[in-house]
C-alpha cells in the first residue's frame, strides 16, 4: 500500500475519544460508589447486558458475543475493568469502551469465563446482579441507579426517536393493498437496521387481528382495509417505541370511532406522568376515561404503559403500582380501545412531559386536558387513484379533516449518523482528526 493510501485508510479508521461518553461513565461510577457504600462491599459485578450497557454509557457486548455470558464488568471504588476472552477483548476496547477508563483481563475463548471471574472476586466481599456462585445480588439496587437519566441518555432517547418515527411512518406510509404484514415488517426491519438500530419488537396487526390477540406480531396474511404498525427500537442500550395507524381507501367508522376515545386516555396519560407522582395517581385519571364511555373492563384486556430505558420494560404500570417517576425518565404509553391502539413514548421532565416520538408529518388531534392541548396521532389515510376520482365528493363530508394522503420521502430523518463519535468515518473530517491527533498523544490507530 502507497504512503498515501495508508495515511488515508488510517484517517477513516482513527478511535476518538468521546468526551462527553467519558463524563457519563465518570457519573455512573460515581453512583456505583454509593452503592458500594452502602452495602459494605468491595466490588460490583454485572453481567447484565442492560447494566453493562448502562454502566458503560452505550457498549453492546451482545454485538460480539456468543450465546451465554462471556464478558463481565467489575467495578471497586477506584478501579473499572472488563473480563472477556482474547476473541472480543479487541472489540470492546476499539469499538464498544474506547477511552472510558477500563482496564482488561481475558483469556482464551475455550477457558471458562466463569473461572476469570472467579478469580477477580476471590478475596473480596463482592455483591452482583446475578447472584454469580453465591455473591449477594443487588439486581434491584443496580435496576434504581440507572434512573434518573442523564444528560447524554436524555440526548439519545431523542435522536433515537427520530430514526424510530421515520422508519415506521416511511413502512407505514407504504402500504397498500395486499402487502402482507411479514413484508411491511421486514421493511421496517431493514429501515432500522440500516441505521444501526436494533429492532427489538415489530408489530403489524391488520383489519382488527389485535382485538383477539393483544401482543399479535405479524403474519403473511395480507392487509385488506388497516394496520397499525408498532415497535420498540435499541441503540446504545437504550429502547424507545411508538405506533401509527393507516387506513386503505377508506376509514371503518367503528375503528374511527374507537380511536377517538383511544387518544384521550392516550393524552390523559401523557399529561400527568409528572416527576414526583406514582403510577397509582396517575393511573385512576386514565380509568376514569374508559368508565366514562362505558367500557370499564376494556382495559384490562392489555397492558397500558411502562417505564422504558435500559429495558422494553422497566417497570409497569398496573393499578397498584407505587413507582414514583423521577425526571428525567422515559415512558411508552400505548393504550388501546377495540382495534384501535396509540402509542408513543414520553420524556418525563422537571417541566412536565415531552413526547419525544411526536410526528411532524402525521395527521395530528389535539386533546385538552386539563386547559392544555396534548398532541395524538390520528389515522393516516391512504387512497389509490381509482377511489380518489371515485369519492372525492362522497367523503367530502364525512372523512375526519386530520385524515390525509401524504407523501414520504424515502431518506433517512435528519440525515445524522446513529454511530458513536469514536466509530465515525474520518475520511471528510481531516481537521477533526488533526484536532483530535493533537489533543490525545495516547490515541489508538487500527492498522
């Protein structure tokens, strides 16, 4: 290779340090350092993907990991360090934990890893989230230091709303007639992937199908009048959700109907997730609703909300719940009546409530609570030419004005990259490289 090529190739390969990554960790190790503390224990050990994903403000030892736990954290009060095999070892310092401050002990792949850990704990009281060969579990304590969220989670849930809300709208938007729900999922599959997002659950539930099975996936039967369209998203660890709606040539008056009634527990439960209240205050306001229009069993028939961050499911809401919600927090709300079924996901703020998965492209209804007007998802309608010509006048006075054709463009949201600072292509960022190459005498090339 010319001299030339090289300096190229390693221009488009450096590692930077991501500060702000760096700061996050520093913040979660403080927290483990309370935790420490306060259980008189030597050390933390966490084998938890979502923990090792939380603690390291992102990493993802799944990407590179074969079936079972091969890759432990061990946290002291001064000191970070991975245990894995020489196999991913170089993956997660490069690419998943480059810069963060951890220290590194392996072995081979074909030596147990449950050997290595042992001989980082022997000799220290040691408390973990697995119970590993008899150390204390501490699985709650670990599950409440990953709220409040940060700054940089904050941030992510944000951007990660964005790629999310795109990708189901553009597969949404793309239906048409005797598209089957498996091909409209794999669509969705691919707009996420391609952006490095891990789809952790698709939903395309057609013509009514969720009425009889709440949790419905999909299937190769074909859509015939509507769908809904839901799923929950992971980058960096972190999990975001949201559902949309569509309707074929025309909007079932009973489908219409119910979700009328659906987006006003929807927002109801949006405005009142609050800092400070539990879900149990939170949650008569929404049931006073489905009593109101005469359906008080309604929603016992599926789950209506959950705390959401490190896990699809932090903690759910039930009618009894004594979770207190702490700002910042993120939250999936999704209640449904009937066939029709919301759903978007909530930043839980000191100023109130953010919904982070609000479209700027949907038809929208605005609901007042409380004085204030919430923002819901209607039902997007889409028609071929032959029922346009045929009912423009016929609907004219009966289709709901937030129902609309829109058109989608096939990009990718805001054009941002999802892949971490320290994972970028540096090839059109020279005077980055030359900055970074500056600031960092101890940064790492990839030959």
């Amino acid at each position: 290779m010319s001299e030339g090529r090289a300096d190229d190739a390693m221009r488009r390969r450096c590692l930077i340090l991501d500060k702000q990554r760096l700061t996050d960790v520093d913040e979660k190790h403080a927290r483990v350092r309370k935790l420490l503390a306060a259980s008189g224990a030597d050390a933390l050990l966490l084998q938890d993907h979502a923990n090792i994903a939380w603690f390291t403000a992102g990493a993802d030892p799944a990407r590179c990991m074969a079936e079972g736990c091969q890759t432990s954290l061990f946290v002291t009060d001064d000191a970070r360090l991975f245990a894995t095999n020489a196999v991913d070892s170089a993956q997660l310092f490069e690419r998943e934990a480059f810069g963060l401050g951890f220290q590194l002990k392996q072995r081979e792949w074909f030596q147990p890893h449950g050997a290595l850990v042992e001989d980082l704990c022997r000799g220290r009281k040691v408390v973990s989230d697995s119970g590993f060969e008899g150390t204390r579990s501490v699985a709650k304590d670990v599950v409440q230091l990953r709220l409040p969220l940060t700054d940089l989670e904050v941030d992510r849930i944000r951007r990660l709303s964005k790629v999310l809300v795109h990708a189901v709208e553009i597969s949404a938007g793309h239906i048409r007639p005797g598209v089957t729900e498996a091909s409209v999922a794999g669509e969705l599959s691919h707009r996420l992937i391609r952006r490095t997002v891990t789809p952790v659950r698709i939903q395309v539930c057609a013509d009514g199908r969720n009425m009889r099975y709440r949790h419905w996936s999909y299937s190769e039967d074909p859509i015939e009048s509507y769908a809904t369209v839901s799923c929950v998203a992971k980058r960096w660890g972190l999990h975001v959700a949201v559902s949309r709606t569509v309707c074929l040539n025309q909007v079932p008056e009973e489908l219409w109907a119910a979700h009328q009634k659906a987006v006003l527990m929807h927002a109801t439960g949006m405005y009142f997730s609050r800092t400070g209240r539990q879900l149990k205050e939170i949650w008569p306001k929404v049931r006073r609703i489905y009593d109101k229009f005469g359906m008080s069993t309604e929603w016992q028939l599926a789950d209506q909300a959950e705390i959401i961050g490190y896990r699809a499911m932090e903690h759910q809401l039930t009618p009894d719940s004594e979770y207190e919600l702490q700002a910042p927090a993120a939250m999936y709300w999704h209640p449904g009546v009937n066939a029709a079924l919301t759903g978007d996901t909530i930043l839980v703020m000191p100023g109130g409530c953010e919904i982070v998965t609000r479209s700027a492209v949907w038809p929208q209804l605005r609901v007042q609570v409380k004085g204030h007007d919430v923002s819901c998802c209607g039902l997007l309608l889409i028609r071929d030419e032959k029922t346009k010509e045929k009912s423009r006048d016929d609907d004219a006075a009966n289709t709901p004005s937030l129902l609309a054709g829109l058109n989608f463009l096939d990009d990718d949201a805001d054009g941002s990259r999802m892949d971490s600072v320290w994972e970028l292509d540096m090839s059109a960022q020279q005077s980055v490289f030359e900055e970074s190459e500056t600031e960092y005498s101890g940064q790492s090339v990839l030959e």
